[in-house]
C-alpha cells in the first residue's frame, strides 16, 4: 500500500522548532515534496500531492501558525500509518457527513485536521 498522502489544501503555515526534523516528518510520514527553502529566513515550502497548494513551515516568533482540513483518501487508513509510525492522533477518526475527520500530530505539536470523502465516492458533493 503506498503512503497515505495529504491530497490538497490552501497555503497554510506551521511554525515549527527544527526545520530539518519537520523536513522529514512532512516528506517521509506525509508524502509531501520540498520545492523551496530560504535558510536566511527560516521557512521552506511542500506541495500538496494533487495541487499547486503549499504547506510552508517556518521557524520565525514572527508568523503565526494557521489550520484548515487536508483532503486524504481514507482517514482510518492515514491515521492507522500515522500510529504505526509511532505519532500521535489528538482527535478522532469520527464519521462525518463526507466520510470521517481526525486530527493527527506533527513532532511540534501542531494539529493536523484531516477529512475524507468516503461517503461521497471520493468526490465533492454540492448542493444544487
């Protein structure tokens, strides 16, 4: 089974203590891709597997952290690989109306809200 991957999401940002350790938290357990970093300014940004939206991670008492839902493809199934490696899950998995939503945890702490479409067949459901 491949690694579970976040899907998509806005920019957001998360300030972070080490930026080498969230480097690999964010590639190797989320299945993101670095595409930039600027050292003098402590931040570097990933894309999101499916759209040209950035996670940003920074280390500057400067920039507030900010949290929206991530996309993934099954909920159950990424928080059971977040366990499995050994991370926390703060909230959840629960059922709601497009699937199920948990919030995971990163090595700083920050929360990670996570939602799904298994009720939808994986796709957007809109009121016309």
């Amino acid at each position: 089974m491949p690694t579970p991957a976040l899907r998509k999401v806005d920019s957001i940002m998360y300030k972070v203590k080490d930026l080498a350790i969230s480097e690999a938290f964010y590639t190797d357990v989320m299945g993101m891709t670095k595409v930039w970093e600027d050292a003098d300014q402590g931040m570097m940004g990933f894309l999101l597997k499916d759209s040209d939206s950035e996670i940003v991670l920074h280390t500057r008492d400067d920039l507030p952290p900010f949290s929206y839902n991530y996309l993934v493809d099954n909920v159950k199934q990424f928080c059971d690989e977040h366990r499995r490696k050994d991370y926390k899950i703060a909230f959840g998995p629960i059922k709601v109306r497009s699937g199920s939503y948990a919030v995971l945890v990163d090595p700083d702490g920050n929360r990670i809200p996570i939602v799904d479409l298994t009720e939808f067949g994986g796709a957007p459901r809109y009121n016309r």
